[in-house]
C-alpha cells in the first residue's frame, strides 16, 4: 500500500510540473501583421478571445490566435480596430490548453499599421 501511495504522489507531481511547463514556458514570440478580420468571446464552458487576420489573398495566409482574459487592453483594442491593419506581437506555446484559447499562439500587444 506504501509504494502505490508513493507512486501515485509521483505521478501527481509529474502532471503538475507538466502543465506548469506548457502554461509558462514558451516556444517562441514574435509579431504578425494583417488586416484583422474577426474577434470574438466564444466557447460553452470556458469563453475564450478568438481572433483571426488575414496576411494575403488565400485562406492560407491566415493567422488565428487567441488572447488571455488578463490582457484587458489588447481586447479592447482589437475590438477597437476590427477591420484594420494590425501588426500583433505574440508568444507561442508548446500545445494549447483548452481553458486559455484554441490556439498556441497568444497575443500580448496590439498596433495599429497606417
């Protein structure tokens, strides 16, 4: 019973220190721009910021991210400048985590390009 209790906090601690890793660790960051061309709140259980801008003509050329509920002034801004010209700095993460967005990549600051 004394080694399945220890194996069983060993795991725990393992799937802690996971998770931890994919929310602070960072694959990396960079900026995006483009003509931003929707922003939303959705989701059922966990509303989560959704955006998309397009860098070209094709649907290839589409950059789709999400933003954290903290980052108050990036949602007010993309709100702010849907249908504009945007240049996004972003972080990507190693895998997504279904309560922050749909995607790895998450946006920090917002510019508007004339």
């Amino acid at each position: 019973m004394k080694i399945i209790t220890k194996i069983g906090i060993g795991i725990g601690i393992i799937m802690i220190l996971y998770v931890c890793f994919l929310y602070f660790a960072s694959y990396s960051n960079g900026v995006r721009a483009g003509e931003l061309i929707k922003f939303s709140h959705k989701g059922v259980m966990f509303k989560t910021w959704e955006g998309e801008i397009s860098q070209g003509v094709s649907e290839s050329q589409r950059f789709v991210f999400s933003v954290q509920d903290k980052e108050k002034q990036v949602i007010e801004d993309l709100n702010n400048f849907q249908g504009k010209m945007v240049k996004l700095h972003y972080f990507e993460r190693y895998k997504t985590l279904f309560w922050l967005g749909d995607t790895k990549y998450f946006v920090t600051k917002v510019e508007v390009q004339p």
